[in-house]
C-alpha cells in the first residue's frame, strides 16, 4: 500500500510540475504580448508611388519606403498600422489627424503649416521630364513652352503644378495615375510627361515599342511628416529622427540616393515664385 501511494505521489508531482511549467510559460507569453500591446500604434498614411510605397497584389503596403518606416517606427518604440490612400486623401488626413505619419516629399504646400517634417531625409528622387524619341530634351525651364505637360492628378509637385497652370505658353493635360499619364504620353496627347524617376521606371518594361526618353528636372527629399493635429508631433518626430540616425550609424539601414550632383535645370522657378505667400520661408 505504501509504495502504491509513493508511486501515485511521483505520478501527482509530474502533472503538477507540468502545470506549473505550462502556466509559466502562458503567463512570460501573455507578459511579452502585453509589452507589445503597450508600445504606442501610429497610423501611417502611404500612396501608390512604386517602388518606393504601393498596395501589392495581395492588398499589403509594401516597397522601399514603407519598409524603412516600418524598421524605423519600431526602433524610436512605435508599433504601425498602414492606411493605402489617394493622394489628395492623403493630404486631408494628415492635415486633420486621421493620420499620424505621411512618408512623402518635404516642401509640398498643400501641407504647409499643418505637418512636421522630419529632419531626416532618407531618400533623393528625381523629378524628370519624359518624351519619347524624336521630342527635344528639356534643358532649361523655358523649353516647356509652347508644349503641352502631361501631369499626375493630386501632385503639387512642391508648388510646381500650381505655377505650371499659370504659365505662359504652357498647355496642361492631367492624368489620374502613373501609367495613364505615360499612356497619354505614347498616344502624344502630350510632348512631355512630368514624374519621378522611381515609378515611371518601375512601368517602363510595358511600353518596348516606345523609345522613353528623360531630362532630369529637379533633385526631391523624401521624408516623415507628422500630423500637427496630434499634440505629441514634435515628439514622435524626435523620436524618428533618433531612431533613423541610431540605425544609420550601425549600418542596419539602406538610403535611395541619386547618383549625381545634379540638382535643378537652369530657370527653375524660385520658392519665392512657387509659394508666393507672406509668410512662405
């Protein structure tokens, strides 16, 4: 009878070590899912610019930037939530805080006075001027005259689009995406097409029979910009340009930057032209 007892009190101490092990771990699981829970989620606003940020095929964020957001965001102690948006939804949101960050371009005055920028640039594109071959280069700003532009609806192109519309001698088409604009420009209901390097680049493949051609207009930065609706802006933005720069010097982050030293054709438009407001910096 004794050693019955002894063999079912071995037995009862292996179920309750078990327990006890099962129970430690659930508990360290739902102690690690807590700390989790507990880090801040930022909203982040993205729009179809491939391949730096675009909806993929299975209706994910994906590209460049996206993923340097993502790997900055949870280095400065930030969890995300990514919201796929039209551009000009894009602006409204960030300007009334349904957004929290906007990975974009710096200088767009549509936000001007309503975001902070980070002082991090992690990226340079370069805003060209497409045609196809047989169509003269653009080589100083007064060559867009007597031309019709094609342009992407939504785009300010840092107050460009504004100051294209009212000048002389300048005819503007408007496409609502980056392949359309480049269909418009095969079809030649436009000399020139005015987009980024990046995506143009990334549709270029489906158009083998047209020779695209490209003079480089201006150098862009890209940057984080915060909602100034959020109290906390300035702070959030700290926190990225910390957690940007940590990253930076460990070499645990890759920049896109244009190669050359090239930075705007001769006759661009000055700031003073482009936001003519009194209070434009």
């Amino acid at each position: 009878m004794a050693i019955r007892l002894c063999a079912w009190q071995r037995g009862f101490g292996v179920i309750v070590l078990v327990l006890v092990t099962l129970l430690s771990a659930s508990a360290s699981a739902s102690a690690s899912a807590s700390a989790d829970d507990s880090r801040p989620v930022l909203k982040i606003g993205y729009a179809e610019f491939p391949p730096l940020e675009y909806l993929d095929d299975n209706g994910q964020p994906a590209g460049t930037f996206i993923e340097l957001t993502r790997q900055v965001a949870q280095a400065a102690g930030f969890e995300v939530e990514f919201m796929y948006l039209p551009i000009s939804r894009a602006y409204l949101y960030i300007k009334n805080g349904n957004i929290d960050v906007f990975p974009a371009l710096t200088n767009i005055p549509a936000l001007k006075g309503a975001v902070l920028e980070s002082v991090s640039h992690p990226l340079e594109i370069q805003l060209s001027a497409w045609y196809l071959e047989g169509t003269p280069p653009i080589e100083q700003f007064d060559d867009f005259q007597n031309h019709t532009l094609i342009l992407i609806t939504g785009y300010t192109y840092a107050g460009l689009a504004a100051f294209l519309h009212s000048y002389e001698g300048v005819t503007i088409a408007e496409a609502p995406s980056h392949k359309a604009a480049l269909d418009m420009l095969v079809r030649q209901r436009g000399q020139y097409l005015l987009d980024y390097r990046h995506p143009v680049q990334d549709l270029i493949d489906q158009y083998p029979n047209h020779s695209l051609q490209a003079s480089p207009v201006r150098i862009r930065e890209g940057a984080w910009l915060f909602s100034g609706a959020r109290p906390d802006a300035a702070a959030i933005r700290d926190a990225f340009d910390t957690a940007y720069r940590r990253l930076s010097d460990q070499n645990q982050i890759s920049t896109v930057q244009e190669p050359s030293v090239f930075r705007m054709i001769p006759g661009y438009p000055t700031r003073e032209q482009l936001d003519p407001s009194p209070s434009s910096p």
